[in-house]
C-alpha cells in the first residue's frame, strides 16, 4: 500500500506547468516519431536525451520529457499501419494487418480512436504492474551478488539474441557477444588500466550508449530510406466517426486484459520489445477468436489485441530496468542511459537511494497515457496528410539530429564519428540478418557482466562452483540453457503465415 500511496501523492506533484507543457509538447513529438516511416521510439528517446541533458534539465522535468515521447512513438506507429497500410513502427506492423482493412471499409475513424483507447488502457494496464511487481522484485534483487547479477546480464544478452534474430538464434548469439566485446574497450574496471583503446584519448572512457543507438537504429534506416523509390500519393481516405464504441470496447474486454498480460510480460524479457508483445498478443486473439471469419474483412480484436499489448510493455519494460537495471526493451535501453547521466543507478539498491524515483516514474507514465489520449484524439484528422512526408525530407532531418545529438552529448566530434561507424557496421549487420538490439544490450550490459563476473571469481578464490550452488544462480543457469537450445520459428516466417492466413 506504501507505494499506492507514494503513487498518487506523485501524481500531484508532477503536474506543474511547466511539466505540462514539456509533455503535451512531448507526446505529440513521440506520435510524430512514431508515425513517421524510419523514426522510432527509441531514436526519438535518444535524440531527446541530448537535448534534455544539454538544456540542464532537472531528472524529473528529463523523465516527464522522454517519458512523454516513449509513450506518444510506440502509439503513434497505428496511425500510419491503419490510414496507409505502412506501420510507422515494427509495434505498429501487426495492427496494420487488421486496422488497414476496417479503414478500407470506411471504419477508419472507429478503428483509430479503439486503438488510442486501448493503448491508453495497455500504459495504464502497465502502470499497475509497476506498482505491484516491483516492490516484490526489489526484495528478490536485493539477494542478488556479483554471480547473479553477472547470468542475469548474460541470460539478458543472449535471450535478446534469441528472440530477435531474423532467422537462426545463432546470429543474436553473435550480435551480443561481438556487443559485449566492444564493452571491454576503454578503462579496466578492477586494474585501472586502458584496453583496446589504440593510444585514443577518446576510447579511454569506453564506447558511450548514446552515439551507438543514434547510429544503430538511425543509420540503417537513412541508407534504407535512400534506397527505396518514391512511393505514388496515397488516395484521399474518409475516416468517419472519431469515436469508440462502448460496446465493442466490452466486447473485447476479455481480450484485452490477456493483451495486457501478454504485454507486460514480454516486457520484462530483456531486450525483446513492444514489437513482440504486438505480434505474440495478435497471434494469441486470432487463434482463440470466437470469431474468426471477422480476421477475413478486418478484425477490430486483432486492432485491441496489438494495441494494448505494445503499450503495456512500456510499463513491463521498466521493471526489469528499474528492479536490475536490465532493460526489457530498446526504448529502455536508451532510457537506462539517460536515468545514468543524472548519475541515479537502476538496481535493487534504488528505493534506498532514491526511493521517490519509481513511485515518480509510475505517475509520469500515466500522465504519459492521458496526455496520449487527448493528443491522440487532436491529431487523428491531420496525420493522414502529415503522413504523406517525402521520405528523403523526412531523413535528411533524421541525419541531421542525428549527427547533432552525437556531437552535444559530450561536444566531442569523435562521437559523431563513432556514430557513423557503427552505424554502418549496424546496417551490415541487419543486411546479413544480424538484429542489431543484441548488439546495443551487449554493449550497455557488457560492463556489468565482466566486472561482476571477475568480481565473483576473486569472491571465491576463482572457482565457479558457485554459479552451478546458489538457488538463485540456478535458476539462471536453468533459463541460460533453455534459451540456448529452446527453437524457434524465425519472426519473418510467422508473419508471412499469418498475414497469408
């Protein structure tokens, strides 16, 4: 009840005019991103963490910010994937398959407006979990050594890996490992001494997050975008009614509180995202429907179903990150390194040093849903023509706060370099069907692995027997091996079925 209370009380202290503003403002930036074709959430978080961190913003004014562009992007990708058939986000991809034929069928504006509820009721849905899963977390994670905490780091990598790989696990497997390898560039964290930093003053701090996701997710996407043709003008669409019908909304309630689940707890696996909890919770309600020939013409529960589960994960992302300082997401990963700038440490130690900051986070992020639903509802009528932005517009933009947000990090023109470095290895690397998001999570993670790893071996005058003896380490160890030999089918085959289905 403690945290209930420290809830609400934070959801009054948060609303001041200025926080207001900065989310109002914020939210509709992240429905832009999200919309765009080639922006995504976790680019927008990354741009904005520059910005906030140069401007000097206050950590709870920084939060409100990115936050507010978190929740607006991962919304903001129905928009496109219902009016044009052209998710705006991979979260957005399974709500085109059904959003796209109610538009087409003059149910636009009723399909619109369900999806801004449902993902207002999927924030909301991951909210509760906050509230109520990460006191319990907290006190597991508090149990947790250096051998815990170095498999939890490992298991985050590799079940990345395993459920993000376009076709054979092995190449996430890769993808993380080569992440945490690039980790150990710069300062020895037990010794002091400089590794792999080829004599560069600028290694000696190591390879920072920020200009790597800039250039992880942002690059590929600009090579991408100059390679495709114009597309032809979409035709004028008539969107009809703006609002939802309550009785659908009863309807689908069953499903929607399964989507919410399916949401929530696909967010608390590290590193997978709100893409896989739209596609995994889509599957779930056409294979249960009690009405499958309505997947035929466009379902409106196969729209509930995507939508409320690719916003709940916002909320299940953040348990992980803020419990273990793990996160469950690409968004959160970048999250993660915008909370460390403010030098405040995820973990199980962090209602102890800052225990205002969780009950804080929960209450930005439902100010984040609501200030979602009514500029959500605003903007509905004029996102069809804002749609219609040529793309090589759109990404010389995309390049330029790119390139701007590597440089003002830390003013160094190294980052910038950095950032087009990997960014070009990134877009190698998904060309060969290597996913990028191991990388990322490999290198945010790798620093914690290795000094944990070394930590618990000198603990134990190098044995490793207590890997394979702690209960908690078991279990670990257990998840560790069944990620490995656990097979999938690869996520391109199981949309190519179900969209042929």
């Amino acid at each position: 009840m403690a945290a209930f209370s420290d809830f609400f009380q934070h959801l009054y202290l948060i609303v001041t005019p200025t926080n207001f503003a900065l989310l109002m403002g914020t939210v509709l930036l992240g429905i832009i991103f999200g919309a765009l074709p080639g922006l995504t959430a976790t680019l927008g978080i990354a741009l904005l963490t520059t910005v906030t961190f140069s401007l000097d913003l206050p950590i709870e004014s920084a939060m409100v910010a990115l936050m507010g562009v978190y929740v607006g992007a991962i919304y903001g990708g129905s928009h496109p994937a219902i009016l044009l058939n052209i998710p705006g986000t991979a979260a957005g991809a399974a709500t085109a398959l059904e959003g796209h034929r109610l538009c087409q069928n003059g149910r636009g504006g009723e399909t619109i407006a369900t999806a801004t509820v449902m993902s207002f009721i999927g924030t909301i849905f991951g909210v509760l979990a906050m509230l109520l899963l990460i006191p319990l977390l907290t006190k597991l994670a508090l149990q947790f050594q250096s051998t815990e905490t170095f498999l939890l780091a490992l298991f985050g990598v590799l079940i990345c890996g395993s459920l993000t790989a376009p076709d054979t696990v092995v190449k996430g497997w890769v993808a993380g490992l080569f992440g945490m390898l690039l980790a150990t560039v710069g300062m020895d964290p037990i010794h002091g001494f400089q590794r792999f930093t080829f004599d560069l003053p600028a290694l000696a701090d190591g390879i920072k997050p920020i200009p790597v996701i800039l250039g992880a997710f942002a690059i590929p996407q600009i090579i991408r975008a100059m390679q495709k043709p114009k597309a032809p003008d979409a035709p004028a669409l008539k969107l009809g009614s703006l609002m939802p019908k309550l009785s659908n909304l009863k309807r689908h309630l069953k499903v929607t509180i399964r989507s919410g689940l399916i949401g929530v707890g696909v967010g608390s696996i590290p590193g997978v995202g709100e893409d896989i909890a739209a596609w995994l919770s889509y599957d779930t309600a056409k294979r249960t429907s009690k009405h499958p020939d309505e997947y035929k013409e466009g379902s409106l529960e196969g729209v509930v179903a995507a939508e409320t589960a690719n916003n709940a994960c916002i909320g299940g992302a953040l348990i992980p990150l803020l419990t273990l300082g793990v996160p469950g997401s690409p968004p959160a990963m970048m999250l993660l390194s915008a909370i460390m700038l403010y030098h405040i440490v995820p973990g199980p130690r962090l209602p102890e040093q800052h225990p205002e900051f969780i009950p804080q986070m929960c209450a930005i992020l439902t100010w984040a849903a609501a200030a979602m639903l009514a500029c959500g509802s605003l903007v509905s009528r004029i996102s069809v023509h804002v749609l219609r932005v040529p793309p090589p517009i759109l990404m010389g933009f995309v390049a330029m706060f790119t390139v701007i947000g590597s440089y003002a990090f830390d003013f160094s023109l190294f980052n910038v370099w950095l950032m087009l470095g990997l960014g070009l290895i990134a877009w190698a690397m998904e060309e060969t069907g290597y996913p990028v998001a191991p990388l990322v999570i490999g290198i945010i993670l790798g620093p914690m692995a290795e000094e944990n790893l070394r930590r618990a071996l000198i603990d134990h005058g190098g044995s490793i027997l207590p890997f394979f003896t702690r209960p908690i380490a078991i279990v670990f160890v257990i998840l560790i091996l069944v990620s490995i030999f656990f097979k999938r089918r690869s996520p391109n085959t199981a949309t190519s079925e179900t969209t042929s289905s």
